[in-house]
C-alpha cells in the first residue's frame, strides 16, 4: 500500500469514527438539547408541540403520536351533572367554589358531598353541596359548594362530586371525577409559639406574658385567606425536632379545637372557634399564652388591629 492510499484510508476513518460520535452522542453544542421521550399529553404540550382544540384536547408529536388530555370522566357524566367551575385541569386555591347543576336524583335532601383528594388519594377536605332551588324533579337543578383546604402536598387532585346514596347500595353510586392543579405558589408567616426561659422576672418566675413568644417563619400556600391559614397552621401545632431542643413549645393542637369561621371589619379580626371540650380553658397563664399565640399571629398582618373570639368563654381561666 501506498502512502496516498495509506492517508486516503485514514482520513476516510476518521471522518466515519466522528460522524459516528456526532450521531450517537448528539452533543447540544451541534444538535440542540435532546428532548426526552414524551410519555403524556402535558409532556407533549411542554415540549411545545402543537395542540389540536379539541375537547378533551390532544397533543401530537413530530413522530406521529397523539396525546390526550386527561379531563377525568366528565362527558361520561355530562347528561346527569355539568360543571361550570372548576374546569378539569384548572389551577384552585383555597377557598374553592364549586358550581355547577345536577340532575335531581343526584342530590339527596337538596344536597350531596364533594371531596378533595391529593395525588397520593388522601383525603385533603371534604364539603357538601347545596342545590339552590327545588330539587324535588329530574331536570337539572344548580348547585354550589364551597371547600377549605390547607397545603395539598401533591401539585395534582382528584375533585369528586359524588350521587348521594344513602342506600349505601352499589347500584345506586356515582361520581364525578375531574382532575385539579394546586396553587403551589407560597408565601412567609411568622407563627408565634412560647419559649418560657424568656418569660421569667429578676426572681426566675414565668411571667406568662407575651415576652415568651416566639416567632418562627413558615411557609403557607398563596391564597385569599393568608391570616385563617395562618391561623389553621398554628393550631396543628407542629413544630421541628430543632425548635423543640431550643426550647419552643406550644399547647397547640387541642382536641376538638377548629376554626369555623372569621371575619374582618374596621381592623376587628373576629374568630369563631369550636370547642365542644372545653380544651381552651384551665388556669390564668395557660389560657392567656394560647390567647397570645393566636392574637400575635393575627397582628402580623398590619389590617388587624384588634382579635375577639367567639364564643366569648373562650380562653377564660
């Protein structure tokens, strides 16, 4: 062999050894990033491919294969209950409005139960909904719900509006099932807790004042109600390995103790607790620091001037 020859067939080998790197390593440098195999129609739709306006709505790659939006079992159900909010797949935050019509044999005493669950199928809430006019017939009656929900842990759900059945009959189930997104945009609190170290006199008394409060930052989902969800937090009472070491404590969580309500007005929060237990009283300095705790907590947000409960007995030594 020549050296011609020779060059000529070392040239052709490198060139195939690189074309072969090219294709088999792809590097994004030459080719762009590669794009992972797409597996759903929110992959599809992520990877921008283009979507076709049908209903449910479908995805279609460059490869020929088409995607179709999960939009649970609503036009299975669409001549029994329709849904007019949320629509499947749409972003909620707490409170949740849940409207919508039924026919009437979906409701059972003008009303039937509607339940949030996560991505795991834990029960997050659960609420009934309220026909809004005579619901003695078969035609469609309209219907409304409202549901509370703290921190889902998952960003997809499952709402269910459910037949009431109050046979408990097989037969007689059913339920409408879409799929939700959470709001998982957060915000920062300060929840307040009790540290007695910094709450004693000269003669090393605890004072039981609000010098013993302490204020720890945590997150709570983004929503329309950032001072009950704040308030609802720090009723669970949930505090770290860490923060228990230094020193915090709280009396939180109380059995049978729950938020019902809460309203605004002129800088006056007023909340109205349930408390069939009594759990909120006991002696002056117990009952004054769980005062403390919420009234701290409501006060940091500079609308709240002044906090009364309801019913008034509460937090009374």
């Amino acid at each position: 062999m020549n050296l011609k020859t020779f060059i000529l067939l070392l040239v052709v080998v490198i060139i195939g050894t690189t074309a072969t790197y090219l294709l088999v390593k792809r590097p994004a440098c030459i080719f762009g990033p590669e794009k992972a195999a797409i597996s759903s129609f929110e992959e599809c739709a992520a990877a921008g491919y283009p979507i076709m306006e049908s209903y449910p709505r479908q995805c279609k790659t460059p490869e020929g294969k088409t995607f179709t939006e999960d939009i649970g079992n609503v036009l299975e159900k669409t001549d029994l209950i329709r849904l007019d909010a949320p629509q499947p797949n749409e972003t909620i935050e707490s409170p949740l409005t849940v409207k919508g019509e039924a026919r009437g044999y979906w409701f059972f005493e003008a009303d039937f139960p509607v339940k949030l669950l996560n991505a795991k199928g834990e029960m997050i809430t659960i609420a009934i909904a309220q026909a809004k006019s005579d619901w003695m017939t078969e035609e469609f009656v309209p219907f409304e719900a409202i549901l509370e929900f703290q921190n889902p842990g998952t960003e997809k759900g499952t709402l269910i509006l459910e037949k009431d059945n109050p046979s408990d009959l097989p037969e007689n189930a059913d339920e409408l099932r879409i799929p939700v997104t959470f709001q998982t945009a957060t915000r920062t609190v300060k929840l307040y807790y009790y540290n007695q170290e910094l709450d004693k006199d000269e003669s090393g008394n605890i004072s039981c004042s609000r010098a013993g409060l302490v204020p720890l930052e945590k997150e709570i989902l983004l929503t329309k109600t950032p001072i009950q969800d704040a308030i609802q937090l720090l009723l669970q009472g949930k505090l770290t390995e860490e923060e228990r070491t230094a020193g915090i404590a709280t009396e939180y969580p109380l059995e049978g103790l729950s938020l019902k309500g809460a309203s605004l007005k002129d800088g006056v929060l007023t909340l109205e607790f349930n408390d069939p237990s009594n759990r909120t009283g006991g002696g002056s300095c117990r009952v004054g620091i769980l005062w403390f705790q919420i009234e701290a907590t409501a006060k940091q947000f500079p609308e709240v001037q002044q906090v009364r409960f309801i019913p008034e007995e509460l937090f009374q030594p």
